[in-house]
C-alpha cells in the first residue's frame, strides 16, 4: 500500500515545515510521507544542535573554519536538506536548487 503524501511548505532558514502556505514565509514547497517529513526533521533538529556548538566554539578564536567538525557537520546537514528538498520538491523547487550549485554530484 503506497504511503499517503501530503504538500509542505519548507523554510530552511529556521527549519519550519508547514503544511499552510499562508501561516509563515516558506521557500519550497514539497510533496512527502509522513516518514520523509520525519526525516526532514531529523536533520533540521540536528542542525539545530550543531548551530549551539557552533555558537560556543565561536569563542575559540584559534580555531579556523576549516578546521571546525562542527561547521563540517553544519554543512554536511544542509548539503542533505537540499538534496532532500530536491528530490521532494516541485519543479520551481528542483530548478532552483538546481541553479545554486549546491547538489553534489553523483559521477
């Protein structure tokens, strides 16, 4: 039996996720199940965390960007908001986040 899927409205800034379009500012808007938009969560939520560890090791002022696993992980959890974004999105959706450059490639 095929997963009954529902649209969402996403705003990534602030890892909302409505399933109003007119009750708060959205980017994209997606089709999902029930569990894609647990797993959606799930990364938005662990954002959330790392963005609180990010904030304290800002205060470590030796310690560069590019040397930092939580910025790593930060960007790691957005590279796969996109791509789950792109993969549920609708074609404004895809076409956008096509045009950001920000999907990894699969060569």
């Amino acid at each position: 039996m095929q997963e009954e899927r529902n649209d969402y409205y996403i705003e990534v800034a602030t890892g909302e996720i409505s399933r109003s379009s007119t009750d708060s500012p959205w980017n994209f808007k997606i089709s999902a199940t029930d569990e894609e938009i647990t797993g959606l969560r799930e990364i938005f939520d662990s954002n959330h965390s790392v963005s609180w560890q990010n904030f304290y090791r800002a205060h470590v002022p030796y310690v560069q960007y590019h040397f930092d696993r939580e910025n790593d992980a930060y960007d790691e959890n957005l590279h796969r908001v996109y791509e789950t974004l792109h993969r549920l999105g609708d074609e404004e959706a895809r076409t956008f986040i096509e045009s950001m450059g920000i999907l990894k490639s699969s060569d």
